[in-house]
C-alpha cells in the first residue's frame, strides 16, 4: 500500500542512475551562466547604444570647434596684413594728438575703445590719424586693438617716438617680452633712448617713470628726473594731460595752445621742464609694437 502512495516523480528520481543527476546540474550550471551573460550583455548593448546615439552630437560639436579655431587661426593670420605698419616696421598702436582737449590717458586705458576693431580701421579714421605726420588732421588719439591684445601677442619691442614735423625727434625703446599694455613703460624694460643720461642703469633713478605718472598733477606718460619746487622740474618727456587752470607749475600752461602738450628735452640729456630753449613740444607722440613673427 504504502508503495502505491509514492508519486510517479518519486520512483523516477529513485529510478535515475546517478551519473545522470550529476548531467542535469552541470546543465543547470551551464543554463545559469548563459543567463547571466545574457543579463550582462543586455547591460552592455544598452550602455554601447546610449554612447554611439551622443557620437554624432559630439562630432558635430568638434566640428564647430575646428571650424571656430581655423577663423581664429586665419584671423591672426590675416590680422597684422589689416593693421597699421610704419615706415621702421613697427605696427601702430597708439598715437597722441595733441590740443584737442581730451585726454591722451584716458583714451589709452579706455578697454575696447579702438579705432580698429577687429583689425580693420573704422572708416570714419581720417588719414591722418594713421600716421607719424601730426601735421596733417587728426581728431583723436588712435587707439589700436593691439592694446587690448597686448597679453596674447609675442611682443618683441615697443618704442615710443616724439615726432615733430613727421621726423622723430627722439625715442624710447623698450622690452617688450612677457610685458602688459602697461608695464613695458618703465625703466627697468628700456633698452635704449636718445638720451646720454638714461638708461636701465641710470642712478639716481627717475622719481617718476610710467604711463600712470603724476596723476594729481595731469603729468603722464612721464619720465622725470626729479621736483623740488616747479621752477626745478626736469626730465625728458611728459604728455600734460589736464587743461588750465588746473596744471599746478606755470610750464605746464602755454596760453597759446590747448591740452594735451608733449613735452620732451630737445637736448641730449634731461632738461629743466622751464627752459624753453631746451624743451619741445612735439606734433604727435606715437607707440609702436615689434611682433616676434616666429611664433
């Protein structure tokens, strides 16, 4: 009786010859590990399709990117062809006009107030502007582009030159290399002048030697010797940049003429800033720029 009550699946699992239990589960381990790796692949197809979907979005970003960056190479290229070369190989950067009662500083600092933005030469420029000849009209003090540049272009040298009558009077020259639109000017990074007595070397040094300058007293792109009451005032160039009566020393006011002056030392040596004999005023004063042209 008892037998009758085992189930059919009973006997036939007793019935089973073991060597076949051991097949079925190593099957089973085979059916697990097909599983699984069905499982992982369905992970990884779903991952692989959601990267390939972003591959053309990518592609078109680098694209744009490469398309971007082959402007700007052109630009660079291109841009010096478009911009201001003198006559000594130098490219215009600045350029003082003077008596046109406005300041020669304020233009220079002024960020994004060029007359030539994105390198061409705005049309309303007259002629004069573009050159070293302050006889011919200007109605402004050129600003290039290159100033607000200035961080991203291998400069080589920067010279400062007063001119009279379209002839340099005199010059500065400085280094350029790892410089900022403002920090050039200074006597550590001069290299050369028209002066016997200045130089990098020159003790004691100038009280006042900057773009900046004597602020207070509207004195700047200044190199001065030294004060010691206005008639002792002696130096070799200063643009006075502040109209009457504001100026402190009497040298500083010419009736005659309107702000901004040039003043430079006609001599070969620094000059009493009083002494008219030995003190200019200059048509334009002009700043270039040498690029190194291997970078």
């Amino acid at each position: 009786m008892m037998w009758c009550g085992i189930s059919f699946f009973a006997v036939l699992l007793v019935t089973i010859p073991p060597g076949l239990h051991a097949g079925h589960n190593q099957v089973q381990e085979v059916l697990d590990k097909v599983t699984a790796i069905q499982g992982n692949l369905t992970t990884d197809l779903g991952l692989i399709k959601e990267r390939t979907e972003n591959i053309p979005q990518r592609l078109s970003a680098i694209d744009k990117k490469l398309v971007d960056l082959q402007k700007t190479c052109t630009s660079r290229q291109t841009c010096t062809d478009r911009l201001l070369k003198l006559d000594n190989g130098y490219y215009l950067a600045f350029r003082i006009t003077p008596g046109i009662q406005s300041s020669a500083y304020q233009k220079f600092v002024a960020v994004g107030k060029s007359d030539d933005p994105d390198c061409l030469v705005v049309q309303n420029v007259p002629e004069g502007c573009k050159t070293t000849d302050g006889r011919r009209f200007c109605d402004r003090h050129y600003r290039s582009r290159l100033i607000d540049l200035w961080d991203q272009l291998p400069i080589l040298r920067v010279r400062v030159g007063v001119y009279k009558d379209n002839v340099e009077q005199r010059f500065f020259e400085f280094n350029g290399k790892n410089s900022n639109y403002d920090n050039w000017f200074s006597q550590s990074r001069l290299i050369k002048s028209s002066y016997t007595d200045l130089s990098a070397a020159t003790r004691p040094q100038p009280n006042f030697f900057s773009i900046a300058g004597d602020h207070r007293h509207g004195r700047h792109f200044f190199i001065n010797n030294n004060y010691g009451g206005c008639n002792a005032d002696a130096g070799w160039l200063v643009v006075s940049d502040r109209p009457a009566p504001y100026p402190t020393c009497f040298w500083q006011s010419v009736a005659s003429k309107s702000y901004p002056l040039i003043f430079f030392s006609s001599a070969d040596a620094k000059s009493n800033f009083n002494n008219r004999t030995t003190v200019g005023f200059a048509d334009t004063l002009v700043i270039s720029i040498k690029l190194d042209n291997t970078q």
